[in-house]
C-alpha cells in the first residue's frame, strides 16, 4: 500500500495494490502492520456506509467531544472527498485538501482527528465508506459551512448548486464555530 502525506502532512492519501483480471478484483484495505508503520491508527471503533447521488455534498462535519479520525473510501462512484483543519494552535489552520476517491482509483483518505471532513459526489451515484476511530457522540456532533470563503474550498461544482443536509446549510462560518485549541 503507498501511504502519502498531503500538503497538509497530517492527511494521508492511501493507494492499495489492486489486483485485477476478467473476474474483477483484489485489494486489501487495511493492514494493521501497514498502519502501524505509517503511524496511522489500528483500532478502530465504528464503520459507516452512506449512498448519495450526483451533487449531493455532505460536510464539514466533526464532533468536539471524542473527535473522530476517519479512514474513507469509495465502493461505488466518484468523490470529492476534503478534510479541513481546524486546529487552532496548528500552523495549517483553516487550510484544506482534497483529493477525487473513486471505485476505479481505491484511493483512501485518511482524515486525523481535529479535521472537518465532507465530500461531494461527482457520479451518478456513490457508495462512501469509512472506519472511525470513536463512536459517534451526537451532543458534540458540529457542521463548518462548505463554502465558506475564509476556507476557499474549491468544489468541483461546475455551476450546480449542491444538495446539503439542512444541518449543513445553517452551519456558520469557520471564524463562528466551535473548534479544537
């Protein structure tokens, strides 16, 4: 498995060897050993599967209390997956990145905790899957505006307008949210 940092180093982009013939396919998602050498988590406390259509954005999403570290992949379809740090005392606050996850790359991301994590589905449809290292806490479950321009994320909308979560679309600004010192 190639493990990369991003421009934000704490945010890895994974790539598992696949192998593949006229049957279809292999790959191993998750090695404990791998992880371990590349200082990632190994224990991991809930998996999750959504399924959205085409222009549907979820995020940013994070909770304060028991913040999640998130190892997502696509099983089906195209994303834009970004994690945003929103960790005061780091030197990449209020930065972002983001990389294309799809059924035909394997990519994973793996967003560390103090992150907000969304994605944007860019098919007709897609399967997004992935661990997290806490159980979700819904008293401490918080949204960050996907468009805030102090952030300046920039979504491969091609002129659409996203579908949100209500949630979301209320979410406040970077500068107005709760964040991790």
């Amino acid at each position: 498995m190639k493990v990369e940092a991003l421009a934000i180093p704490d945010v890895k982009l994974l790539t598992p060897r696949a192998f593949g013939d006229d049957r279809g396919f292999f790959l191993e998602s998750y090695n404990a050993r791998v992880f371990e050498e590349a200082g990632l988590p190994t224990e991991w406390r809930q998996d999750n599967h959504s399924r959205s259509v085409r222009g549907v954005l979820r995020g940013l999403h994070y909770q304060l209390v028991e913040p999640q570290g998130k190892l997502v992949r696509v099983t089906r379809g195209v994303v834009f997956d970004v994690a945003v740090d929103i960790r005061r005392s780091s030197p990449s606050f209020g930065k972002w990145v983001g990389a294309e996850l799809s059924d035909s790359n394997y990519a994973m991301l793996y967003v560390p905790p103090g992150f907000a994590h969304g994605f944007l589905v860019l098919s007709d449809v897609a399967d997004f899957c992935y661990k997290c290292t806490t159980l979700w806490h819904q008293a401490s479950d918080r949204s960050l505006r996907f468009d805030d321009p102090a952030i300046g994320i920039d979504w491969p909308l091609d002129g659409i307008a996203p579908q949100l979560a209500a949630k979301d679309a209320a979410a406040p600004l970077l500068a107005e949210a709760e964040t991790f010192a």
